[in-house]
C-alpha cells in the first residue's frame, strides 16, 4: 500500500480526515480532471489536421 500511495499524501496527516473514505474522496479531488479543458484539447487537435 505505501508505494501505492503517491509521495505527496505519504506521511500527511489530517485532522478533518478520520476515515478512509474522506482520503479516497481528498485524492480523487487532487486528481480530478477537467472535462472541458480535455475536450477543447482533441478538438482543437482535429481541426490542426482537418485544414
């Protein structure tokens, strides 16, 4: 599990954190992607090829 977790969180402690549940839920915040940003990055890739 240690090397599973990555070296930002390794060693943290939180006192609103009391459960596994919310340190799941805190990483998935940090690694949370913008759907938007994603997709205005494949469109504007194919459009560079379209033209």
């Amino acid at each position: 599990m240690k090397y599973s977790i990555p070296k930002a969180f390794r060693g943290t402690k939180s006192e609103e954190i009391t459960q596994t549940k919310g340190f799941l839920d805190k990483i998935e915040k940090h690694f949370a992607k913008d759907d938007k940003v994603e997709i205005t990055l494949l469109l504007t890739s194919f459009d560079v090829y379209e033209a």
